[in-house]
C-alpha cells in the first residue's frame, strides 16, 4: 500500500514540473515574440531576423555546409 502511495506522489510531482516548464515555455515564447514586435516596430525584417537566429545556432561546419549548399542552389538558378 505504501509504495502505491509513493508511485501517486511521484507521478503528482513529475505531472506538476511538467505543468510548471510549460508555463514557463509558454511566458518565455510570449517574451520572445515581443522581441520580435519591438524589432519590426525599429523597421527590422522579422523574417530575416529569425533566419539569422536560427543559423547562428548551428556549429561552425553545418553553417559553412548550408551556405554553401544554398551559394550553389541559387547558382543554379542563375540568381547568382
């Protein structure tokens, strides 16, 4: 009886974490797209700016392999 009471409590435990990152993730992607508000209101392009975010999360060697990859695609449509 004892270790099914302990099973319940860690359930309500991780159930609750879970429940509390969520609100975090949640007031931090709201906080993320007033950032992003706040730069298109100073005329910057979101789009891009989103772009650039993304690329700089890559290592070095994915980045150099995407750039090249996209340096090469746009090659072959000519608009290069």
């Amino acid at each position: 009886m004892a270790k099914s009471g302990f099973a319940k409590e860690r359930l309500r435990s991780f159930v609750d974490r879970v429940e509390r990152l969520e609100e975090e993730k949640k007031a931090l992607s709201d906080d993320i797209k007033e950032v992003y508000a706040e730069a298109k209101g100073e005329g910057f392009d979101v789009k891009i700016l989103r772009q650039v975010v993304r690329l700089r999360k890559m290592d070095k060697a994915d980045f150099q392999e995407a750039e090249a990859m996209l340096d090469l695609y746009l090659s072959a449509l000519g608009m290069r």
